[in-house]
C-alpha cells in the first residue's frame, strides 16, 4: 500500500485549493496528493496521524502524515523558523501537539537525540568516554555492577563503529568538531536507540567531514536498522543518503518580516505554511522546495522511490 507525497499551503498557491480534488476519509482538507511514495519494507516504528505542532493551540504547519520505519533516513528541510524545532520536540515528547498524535504500533521505541551542540558547559571537565556513556544510562539498580561490565563492552563497541577509537580519554571541549560528532554518534550507538534524531549534525564541518557524517548516518539506518531522522541546511550533501524527505516552511517564519502569515485554527487547516513529503527526487522537484530554496542537482538517495522522468520513458 503506498501513502501520498503530499504538500499543504495557503490559499492561491499550486494545488491549495480544497474543492480541485475529493474528499477521502484520512484527507485533510488543504493537503493534496503528489506522486505515490512506497511504504517500504520496514517495520514502523512511529507515526505521526493528523499531527499537528504548535503552541498555545496555534497551528505553525498544516497536518503531518507520515511513518519511521526501521532501516530508513528522513531527511528535513527548512529555514529557520519554519517549525523543524517543534515538530521535533512534539516527536520526542516534549512538547504537546496541538492536535493529532504520535502512535507507535508496539512497545514504545527507544529514542536517541543528537543536538547540534551537546550543552556541555567549558568549565565541566569531562572525558569523551563519559559522553559516550550517557547513552547506557537506563535509571539505577541493584544490578548495576552487572550491567556496568555490559555498558562497558557496549561503548567500546560503539567507540570502534563510530570511528572514534583513542578519543575516549580526552577531554571532550579538547576536540575538534568532527570529533565531537564521532563521539556523540557513538554515545547514540552505545544507547541501542531504534529512532535517532540528528539536529544539524554537520554543523561547521567542512564538505569531506560532512560526506563522512552523512555515511555514518546512513549506516545507522543500513546496519544498524534505525529510523533515522535528519534535520539538515546542508541538503546537496545529505540528500543522497536520503531514502526520505520532509519539507516545512512558513511565510511568517523570522528571517521573512516581509510576509506575515495567518495564524492556523487548531486542527492545523487554514494554515499559511507549507509541508511536503516524498522521495528526494519528488521533493527536490516540488515547486514549493524550488521556491524555498531553488534548483538543487543531486542524485536520489539509497533505496528512495523514484519516478521515470519523460526522457527513461521515451522508447
């Protein structure tokens, strides 16, 4: 069964208007339907059913109808502003939706987050081997000295998948960025997340230290069967590693005093932004995204859907 990529956006925009296509029972009136784009194969961890983000019962975006499944990478696009930050925090919990929910279909997942900046103050002096220990702490207990051996083997374990082996005995603020990121991805590794969310995890990387990320990224998902979920500016790099793509966007967002939008009503319809999800290719392609962010030429990411263009259909 395939799910629609589906974009909603204010009134007088391609495709926003409500009586252009039927009614269907799950159609939210204001999101339509794109190009079909395959469930996948793996086992859904997460999703988000009419979910609508916000504050104070005022909707930022449109409703989001989407799955995490195992073994697959979203990717999330948008500029400052346009709601990324709280659809991840109403993701992870921490803030309320306004409307919708976040079902999962068995036993809650373990989730894992990566911030962009891990908080930790210069005056802390802290070994890089304790961050990656953080990710094992699971409360107390009387059998901690047992499990204290396994989150030992564990986080040496994730030290090696993630590259960063002789870093564990270093001052964390001592290394540079990318080691930093090497050691955060291992302190996700050491938890045995199922969903990990990154936020801007390339940041102030340079373009070799941003391909390497992405790949570690994407074998989290491959090797590691994780859903992953990216919230990146860095799109041309990390959209090939993509099987995924989300797109928000507001015209009220701060970096655009000159467009003020209107508020949406609680169940997210009548808002003036923007939500698009798809393949890379069909998100890449969306007028919305162009408009946002122009033409980006990049090649589809792994196991991603991707619809013939005219030219692979000509005999």
């Amino acid at each position: 069964m395939a799910r629609s990529a589906s974009v909603s956006g204010p009134a007088g925009e391609p495709g926003s208007d409500p009586a252009s296509e039927p009614e269907r029972p799950d159609h939210h009136p204001g999101t339509h339907a794109a190009e079909s784009v395959p469930d996948g194969d793996g086992e859904p961890l997460l999703r988000c059913a009419g979910l609508v983000i916000g504050y104070r019962r005022r909707a930022l975006l449109p409703p989001i109808d989407l799955t995490l499944r195992r073994g697959r990478l979203l990717l999330v696009a948008g500029h400052n502003g346009a709601g990324k930050s709280t659809w991840l925090k109403t993701l992870l919990g921490l803030v309320r939706p306004v409307a919708g929910r976040v079902e999962h279909a068995g036993p809650p997942p373990r989730m894992a987050y990566v911030p962009q900046h891990a908080g930790i103050d210069d005056l802390v002096t802290v070994r890089a081997g304790a961050v990656v220990a953080w990710g094992r702490l699971r409360g107390w207990s009387f059998l901690r000295p047992l499990a204290w051996r396994r989150d030992r083997a564990a986080c040496r374990r994730a030290l090696a998948q993630a590259g960063a082996e002789g870093l564990d005995s270093a001052r964390f603020h001592d290394l540079s960025g990318g080691q930093r990121q090497r050691i955060l991805f291992a302190r996700l590794l050491a938890g045995e997340a199922d969903v990990a969310v990154l936020d801007e995890p390339t940041a102030s990387m340079d373009v070799p230290g941003q391909i390497a990320a992405y790949d570690r990224m994407a074998a989290l998902a491959r090797d590691h069967r994780m859903a992953v979920v990216v919230v990146t500016h860095t799109i041309s790099t990390a959209v090939t590693h993509a099987h995924e793509m989300l797109l928000v966007d507001r015209p009220d967002r701060p970096d655009r005093p000159d467009r003020p939008g209107r508020p949406g009503r609680p169940d997210g319809r009548g808002s003036a932004g923007t939500v698009v999800h798809g393949s890379p290719r069909e998100v890449l392609a969306h007028p919305a995204f162009v408009r946002t962010f122009g033409r980006i030429a990049a090649e589809p990411g792994p196991g991603a859907h991707v619809p013939p263009t005219p030219a692979e259909e000509a005999p």
